[in-house]
C-alpha cells in the first residue's frame, strides 16, 4: 500500500483550527516530545492530548514513534508547506483583485478632482 503524499486541505486547516493544537505545533517546532510532554502545559488528560495527536497526525502534521511504552511525536513541515502554498494562491488572487480596485478609485478621484480644479471660483473675474 503506498503512502499518500498529499494531506487534504480541509484535514490540515481543521488540525490548525485548534488553539490547542496549534499550541503543540509550537512546542514540536523546538523538537520532538512525548505526548505526555505536549500535554503537560495544558488541563487535560493524556487521552484528551491523544485525541489531538491523532488530529495532528490524521492532517500529516506529526509522525509519532513508538520507543518502547514512550510515545515520541515529531513535526512533519509537508503539510504545512502544502498549506502555505494553498493560502499563497489566495494572497496573490485578492492583492490583485485589490491593486485594480485601489487603480480604479485612484483614477475616479483624479477624474472627479479634475473638472473642479477646471471651474472658476466664485469671486474670480476673467
């Protein structure tokens, strides 16, 4: 059976809709821990802390070793990379779409601004 690669996005950005998640993120971007570890910072119990691994490691953000009874989770940048990449599409779409509106309102202003620079005040005699 081969492993597969690509991580859906919806699994990724709900692992990321976390708080406490993206807590244990944090921590494993310093380097591996135990789940006892990640769930020590927190008021839950290590079935709790387990349930958000599995999340984490459903959505390929974290790969957990087994060293003898110690569970060891490692975070994976893949899917993170995948995400980054998915919410670049997205930047890039809405600045241009925002670089033409910002044009277009630049070029109303100088069209409005325009015809009352060409008018005479009213005290002017010419």
């Amino acid at each position: 059976m081969v492993e597969r690669e690509s991580h859906s996005m919806d699994e990724i950005f709900q692992a990321f809709s976390d708080g406490t998640r993206r807590a244990m993120l944090r921590d494993l971007a310093t380097g591996e821990r135990t789940v006892g570890e990640l769930c020590e910072p927190f008021p839950m119990t290590l079935a709790a802390a387990s349930k958000h691994i599995r999340v984490l490691e459903k959505a390929g953000l974290v790969r957990r070793e087994i060293r003898w009874r110690t569970h060891v989770c490692h975070l994976e940048a893949t899917p993170v990379k995948q995400a980054l990449e998915e919410l670049a599409f997205y930047e890039r779409f809405w600045t241009s779409r925002l670089d033409t509106l910002e044009h277009m309102l630049r070029e109303e202003d100088a069209q409005t601004m325009q015809p009352a620079l060409a008018e005479p005040c009213e005290g002017d005699q010419t």
